[in-house]
C-alpha cells in the first residue's frame, strides 16, 4: 500500500481505541514507525482535550454517552506532517552530508532548524508544548521537544542511527555506526547557556546526576514512542486532568508494556503506575508491581543510578499509607544520590529531597501515634531514616554546591525526635563497608546490646536488626494524588 494507506484506514479517529488501534499498527508494521506522525496526532488529541474543548462529539459518542473525543481528520494530520517533512527537508541541504550515518556537524544543523523555528517569546515551562503539534501550529516547544523533534526530524532524513538519550531531567542523542557519539541538541533549565553540538563526555556525566554518571535510558525506535506517550500532559488546569487523555496515555503505555518496550525505561514504568494508581484498569497487576519492575529494570540495566524508580516508589506507598516501606523506600533513593555531587543544573532532584525530608517525612512522623506497631518503636524504620538522612550528608560532602541549611536540620530533628529513645540503642552503625579496627573490638558491646534489643517499648518482640518487611496496618494521613513532575 502506497505511503499512509495503513493509518488512513483507522481516520477519522473517534475514540481512543482507534489511537490504541493506529499505535499498535505502527509498532508491529515492518515499514518502520513514523515518529512525527504519531507525535502530531498525539498532540492534536491533547490540543482538543485540554487546551480547546469546544470540539464537536461523534454522534456514536453522543448517544453512547461515551468519554467526550475529538474526531480527528486524517487531512488534518496529514497537512501538519507535510509541513514538518517541507520544514525540514528545505532546510537541510543532504548533499553537503553524503556520509551514511549521522555527523556532529548534522546533528547540530537539524537541532538549529528545529531551534530556528521557535518564537523566542514564549514562557517555556508551561505544559502542552513537548509534540510537534505545538511546533507546527504554535512554534514552541519545551527542552524534551525539542530533543525529540531532532529524532524526528532525523527519521525524515532517512537516518537510523540517531536516537534519544534521557536522564531523568534532561535528553539529547546519540548517533554514529556504532551509536558511540552523543551531542547536546536543546538546553536544560533556566539561565543555563545551551550546549547544542557538544559532546556528553565521560567527566561532564561522571558523579553528575543530570547525566545519571553515564547511564541514561537510550532509546530504540519503540523506546522514542513510549518517551512520547509519557510526555503527553492530560492536564487542563493545575487541579483538572481530561479523563481521556489520561486513560488513552495509559492505554497506550500498556500497548507498550505488552510488547515489552517499557522493560528498559523506569520512568515509564513508573507513569503507568501513577495512572493507574489514579484509575486502576480491571485485570492489569496493581501499581506496586509495576513501580517493583522500575527498580529492577534500573538494577539490572542502569547500575542502580537512577533516584526516580524509588521516588516513584515511595510516593506511592506513602500514599497508600505503608510508611515503613516509603521510608525503605526513601533510604534507597538516598543510598543512590550519595554517589553524585550535587552543583546548580540539579535543582529537580533537589526538589524531590527537600518534599521528602521537609514535607512528608515530617508528616509520617507527626501521625505515628503510641500504637506498638507504630514507627517510633521499629528499629528498621529507624535505620532506614538514617540511612536516608547520611545519603543527603555524603551527597553534600565533595559537591560543588551546599545542600543542606537549617530547614533541613529543624526537620531532622523534629523527624529524629519521634522515634522511642529506646529505639535508638538498636541500632548499630557500621561505616559504609570500611572495617575499622575498633568494630571489632566492641563486639561485646553489641552483643550486649543485642541483649536488651529483643524486647521493645511495650514488650514486643522485635529483631534488632534483622531486615523483615512489616506491613503498617493504619495510613498515617490523608491520601494526597500524585504529583506530576514537569517534564525536562
Ligand atoms: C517520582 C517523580 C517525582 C514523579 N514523576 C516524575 N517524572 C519524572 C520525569 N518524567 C519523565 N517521564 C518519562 N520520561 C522522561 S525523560 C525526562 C527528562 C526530559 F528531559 F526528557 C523526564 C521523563 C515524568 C515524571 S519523577
């Protein structure tokens, strides 16, 4: 079949199966999949369902009393990819690259066609701005916009060897033969000079959190749809999300869960579980199990370096008010960014520190009553709290920049206050896999410690230290929704 015959056959699209339906067709075609194209309908479809509501209802929907959607034309997208494709191919002279892969100084000519086309005046925080639609129609686009609208672009040239890089707060490319060479394509944050064209070499990502010490998610083909499924934004105002968008988001990341294309992106995986903490779909694994695959795919492909896949985690379980395991939680996420040195490009992962040593934190210890269970009496919660708090010290220490100030030392203390007093003498801290020569020396005082360790405030049995998993049978608090981060 000539050129769109395939997609055109699911237009006009009325409903959100018949995005599921267009999305799989492409995923399993073998002519390859269109990046612009599913970029441009995507963003239309957000376009109609969060920023212009006022679309006409298919009369199927009508009398169905169905979730309001679009009817999107296939002239509609198809003109907005003829454009993107006249875009960039007017303005790209091939015969100046006759090399079969991509070259840096490509890679920096098509980043500065796609930044050539943006207005300057344009607030770029604001949400709705990472499609090709918003290229297109309103010449904006947010940082991740612009690296995918690169990739994109890319695709229309005829090139495969490029493709996104992400960490979890910035992305460019990598290209070459054998996908060796990476390249700065958009800029990151605010009042940082962009470094379109250069390099991601060894020293700028070693210790550096914004390039995850050297192990990004580089994405397949497939991998670049599901970065485009995650940064559709269902949201209509602050507090309002369109229940479609949010359902045809997960809809289509479970498209790509079940081909196995989120098995390499914990991110992913960890938006599909906010989903579907939200709205859980009948049948589907709950969001734990999803969140548990994010922290193993980190584990098993990105040496453990990502702090995402335990904030996900622990977002999660302390909304569903398990707070012994949000803390677990916590003290991995701490365990992981010990390892980086914190400096000015980090302010996202700061952010997520402060809300859990600064906001929630606090708030599980303010609710922890004089109930046994509680965590003011368990040995392991108090451990992981200080493992929590000695990650963010370790990370200060050799950093560039300061992290800590004295909010972060009233809520320490506020937080360290809750715990029994009794607690604390269980606990026995080793120095971080260093064994000086006077551990050994008091083991006798652990054994003595031991000793008055194995009964707690109130007669419980409890193991010093042993590492057991304890449900917490009653939720601290109220049950907040999760919050979504912007997207680069
Ligand atoms: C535990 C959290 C605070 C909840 N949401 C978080 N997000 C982190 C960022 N999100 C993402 N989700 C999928 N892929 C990507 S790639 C990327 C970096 C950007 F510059 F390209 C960000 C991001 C989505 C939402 S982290």
């Amino acid at each position: 079949m000539a050129g769109f015959d395939l997609e055109k056959q699911h237009f006009p699209l009325q409903k959100i199966q018949d995005v599921v339906d267009l999305f799989r067709g492409q995923l399993t075609r073998d002519g390859g999949i269109d990046l612009s194209l599913l970029s441009i309908i995507l963003g239309t479809i957000e376009n109609a369902l969060t920023i212009n509501r006022s679309h006409t209802v298919s009369k199927e929907n009508e009398t169905k009393l169905q979730p309001i959607f679009p009817v999107i034309e296939w002239e509609t997208i198809e003109a907005l990819h003829t454009k993107f494709v006249t875009i960039i191919k007017s303005n790209v002279d091939l015969s100046k690259y006759p090399e079969k892969f991509a070259t840096r100084e490509l890679v920096k000519r098509v980043s500065d066609v796609i930044w050539g086309g943006l207005t300057r005046a344009f607030y770029k925080d604001r949400a709705h701005l990472q499609s090709l639609y918003s290229f297109l129609t309103g010449n904006k686009l947010d940082c991740f916009g612009v690296a995918i609208g690169v990739v994109a672009a890319f695709q229309v040239l005829g090139y495969s060897d490029v493709h996104l890089a992400l960490s979890e707060d910035h992305a460019w490319v990598v290209f070459g033969e054998n996908q060796d060479q990476s390249a700065e394509v958009t800029w990151h944050g605010k009042g940082n000079e962009d470094k379109r064209g250069q390099p991601i070499s060894e020293t700028v990502s070693a210790k550096h959190w914004l390039y995850l010490n050297g192990y990004p998610v580089v994405c397949s083909i497939e991998m670049e749809v599901a970065a485009l499924v995650s940064a559709a934004n269902p949201s209509i105002t602050a507090s309002i999300d369109s229940v479609e968008m949010g359902s045809l988001q997960q809809e289509l990341l479970w498209l790509l869960h079940d081909m196995g294309h989120l098995a390499k992106y914990p991110m992913a995986l960890g938006n599909l579980a906010d989903l579907e903490e939200i709205c859980e779909t009948p049948g589907r694994p709950p969001p734990l199990n999803l969140l548990t695959e994010g922290v193993q795919s980190a584990e098993q492909y990105y040496k453990n370096q990502h702090i995402y896949p335990y904030t996900y985690l622990g977002g999660h379980l302390y909304r569903i008010g398990d707070y012994r395991k949000a803390l677990k939680a916590w003290a991995c996420a701490s365990d992981v960014i010990k390892n980086y040195d914190y400096n000015r490009e980090d302010e996202e992962i700061y952010k997520e520190f402060i809300e859990i040593a600064n906001d929630l934190l606090p708030n599980v210890m303010k609710h922890v009553s004089l109930d046994p269970e509680s965590l003011r009496f368990d040995t392991e919660a108090y451990a992981n709290f200080l493992r929590f708090y000695d990650g963010i010290c370790q990370w200060e220490e050799g950093s560039p920049t300061p992290v800590l100030h004295t909010v972060w030392a009233k809520q320490f203390v506020f937080s360290l206050g809750k715990f029994d007093s009794r607690i604390r003498k269980c606990v026995q801290i080793h120095a971080d896999g260093v064994e000086d020569e006077s551990s050994s020396s008091d083991s006798n005082s652990e054994d003595e410690n031991e000793e008055n360790c194995d009964v707690n405030a109130n007669g419980i049995v409890k193991d010093s230290l042993v590492v057991k998993d304890v449900i917490v049978k009653k939720p601290c608090g109220r049950k907040p929704k999760a919050k979504r981060r912007r997207f680069g």
